[in-house]
C-alpha cells in the first residue's frame, strides 16, 4: 500500500534537519583557542590610555617623541614625500628582494665608507635585499639560515635581548639560547661572562649581536671589546647576525654608528671570518615605522655564490609576503640619492641623538643635585640609545606605575617618553620609590 507523506509532515522533518545541521554549526571552529599573554609593553600603552590622570608618563614607548612628548614627523622625510608626489609614476610591485636602486643605495650607505665594505662590494660579496623593516628582515634571515646554514640550527641571544627576537627566530624554526650580557649589579656590560658563553658555544654556533644601542638596556661594547668578541666569534667560527635597528642613535652620525659593522667586514676581508648578516632598519632613523622599511645583508664568497643564495632567498620571500611595500622604499631612495635631502636626514638625526643625550642629563641632573638621591645614577649617562635599565626593581616598578608612571617590570625605560614638562614629576617619582 502505497502511502503519502503530507507536506507538512515533510516540511517538519525538513526543517528538523536543517536545525540539526544548524545545532552541530553553531560551535566555532575557534572555540577551543585561549586568550593569549598581553604583550608586556604593548599592554602599559593600555594602561596608560585608561589612566585618567593628567601628570601621566609613559616609559613604555618604542617610538621617538619630540621635547613636547609628540610624535615628529622628519624634515627629510617631508621633502621627500613632497617630491615623491610630483615624481611617482606607479604603483607597481617591486622585485622579490625589492627595489633594485634601493638595494643599491643600502649597500652604498652601509659597506662605501671603510676600505673593507668597499673591498666586499669589488669582490661581488655582498647580498642585500628590501626588507619588512628590522622583525621582517630578521625573519628572512632566520628562514634563510634554518634552510641553508649547515654547522648549526641554535642562535644565541644576549640576555636580556629585545623581546621580540627569541619569538622571530624561533617562528622562522631555529632553537634560541642566551649568552651573558648585562650586569644587574653594575648596571654595565659584563664583559667576562659574554666571552666565557661564547667561547662555551659549540663551533658553528649562530649569535645575534646588537650593532649599537642595545635594546633593552643602552648598554653596548666599547671597541677594544668587540675585537674581543670578534676574537673569539673568529676561533668558534660562529657565525654572526648583526641587528641593527637604531644607527645613528649612539653617536648622532648614521656613518659613525657603523663602526663596528666596519670591523666585521674587515674580519671578513682579513680572513678571520667567512661569513656574517645584516638586519637593519628605518623605522627608527628616519621615523618610518608605519611604512615598515629596512634591509637584510648576506656576507657571501664572491660574485657566483652571491648569485645563488640571491635565488634561493627569493625562495624564501615568495611564499612570505611575494614582495615588499614600495612606497616607505622610494621614500628611502629619495633621501639617500639627493644630497640636500640627505644632509637634512644627518641633521634630523643628530637632532634626535641629541634630544636622548640631554634627557638622560637631565634626568641624572634632577636625581642627583634637585633630590639629593643617594644612589649612583651614572649609567643613565653612559648607556646609549632610545633605553635604558635603570636597575629598578620590580617592587619599585609597581610603586611608580601607582603614581602613573609607566614602565616594563625590569625597569628598562625609554628616554624618548621623557621631556621637559614630565622630567621633575619623574625624578622625583624615582626619588620616592628609591628612597621611601
């Protein structure tokens, strides 16, 4: 007997089914995703914003600020933004390792003022490629080396390094250590124990070394220390990655600040190294942190293997991000290939340089003869750069942020949140917690 199903009867289980399959879509495909740890300098920003009071400080910033505590936008910069908009032509995607003039120009920046760089640029030994400025930069980097570096797959870190650097080199599928580098007790380098851990490393070991201005503690080598560096990274034939994101910042010169890349490359020429890298970035010299502009170097052994390793990094970019962004790039090449442009950039950063110097004088000024600080505050002066560990400790830390005033729990500070308006109401904020 043949039966027949109403059509409401029909509708009903249709519409059971749908619910059914709706039931089982409900729960998302991220539900089982925890929140993760806030970003510890990241989150005092959040902090700060939310604080009502007026006499507020932030210590957290990684940006430069200007003697009224605002952002500034480089001279240089603008009048190359002005000829950019009368010159530019297209927008267009740039070669895999980027602007073929801007890669020219960084060579010529970075490797054309010391006999050796010009050496390694005649013998066809050195790589550069556009970089996401200074965290893209490194990445490639640490791609490249997990994939072609035989000798070891381990980066050393100073202790403590910037806290971005352990989670690039490790995302890119290296191991990370550390090495010695800062003494908590003398707020200095400290020097034994960073020779006694490089000279521990098992040959062929990778070690990221900071070119200048050290982050997080402004603390960096004198000269007669990295040849000692220098002297055992040569026997372990370890090999170096140079980070190099504040150039200019120690010593107010752009060529200046390369000195001790000068002394690698004539390691490199000398023989006492094969091979060593390049991270370097723009966002802090030149203010382009928005347009994530910078360059990686590679060290190679002449012209025929530059050509390889230049084939096999593109391999490496393609699949990250296919080709940089143009725009933060030409305005690069605008600065550094048109002379009034680039004496305004050396003075703009000799402006900031200077800027960072009379802060921490300040400062020092204030704790020292305006509130009679009984600690020694001397390392504000000798540490170098946009930081500074001011050897606060935790408990202080926690006492200054109650008084709005804003910094990472192991007391490293950026001068640049520092000014003449906030200066006093700062030292005196120390002086409290230092002393009560």
């Amino acid at each position: 007997m043949l039966r027949v199903t109403s059509s409401r009867a029909t509708k009903g289980l249709q519409f059971s089914k749908v619910a059914f399959f709706v039931a089982k879509r409900q729960e998302s495909a991220w539900a089982s995703v925890q929140a993760a740890p806030a970003d510890k300098i990241l989150g005092l920003t959040v902090l700060y914003n939310n604080d009502t009071n007026p006499s507020k400080i932030n210590l957290g910033v990684g940006a430069y600020r200007d003697n009224d505590g605002k952002p500034w936008i480089l001279p240089s910069v603008k009048a190359a933004e002005q000829v950019l908009a009368k010159t530019e032509t297209n927008k267009e995607y740039v070669p895999i390792v980027g602007s073929p003039k801007f890669n020219e120009l960084i060579k010529k920046m970075l490797y054309s003022h010391d006999e050796a760089g010009k050496k390694l640029l005649e013998d066809g030994r050195v790589l550069t490629a556009q970089g996401i400025s200074g965290t893209g930069s490194l990445r490639v980097l640490g791609e490249f080396v997990r994939t072609f570096y035989p000798k070891s797959n381990k980066v050393l870190v100073p202790n403590p390094t910037w806290a971005n650097h352990v989670a690039i080199l490790e995302k890119a599928g290296l191991t990370t250590g550390k090495y010695s580098y800062y003494d908590y007790k003398t707020n200095a380098l400290d020097e034994a124990g960073l020779l006694n851990d490089l000279a521990s490393a098992e040959p062929g070991t990778v070690i990221l070394l900071h070119a200048c201005c050290h982050n997080p503690t402004g603390v960096d080598p004198e000269l007669e220390q990295w040849d000692k560096i220098l002297d055992v990274v040569s026997q372990k034939q370890l090999l170096p990655i140079l980070d190099m994101a504040y150039q200019g910042f120690r010593s107010g010169s752009p060529i200046d600040d390369l000195a001790i890349l000068f002394k690698f490359n004539k390691a490199v020429v000398d023989g006492k190294l094969s091979n060593f890298l390049l991270s370097q970035s723009f966002a802090k010299n030149m203010g382009l942190y928005g347009e994530r502009v910078g360059s990686l170097s590679i060290i190679t052994a002449g012209p025929e293997e530059t050509t390889r390793v230049k084939s096999q990094l593109e391999k490496v970019i393609r699949p990250l991000y296919s080709s940089p962004p143009s725009h933060g790039s030409k305005l690069v090449e605008i600065i550094l290939s048109d002379d009034t442009i680039y004496q305004q950039w050396l003075e703009d950063v000799r402006v900031m340089s200077d800027r960072l110097v009379e802060m921490r004088k300040l400062l020092h000024d204030k704790l020292k003869n305006t509130y009679k600080n009984p600690l020694n505050w001397d390392h504000l002066l000798n540490q170098k750069g946009m930081f500074c560990y001011t050897g606060l400790k935790e408990d202080q830390v926690k006492k200054l942020i109650d008084k709005s005033v804003y910094l990472t729990s192991d007391g490293r500070i950026s001068i640049a949140g520092i000014y003449p308006a906030n200066v006093d109401n700062l030292a005196k904020a120390i002086h409290e917690v230092t002393t009560n």
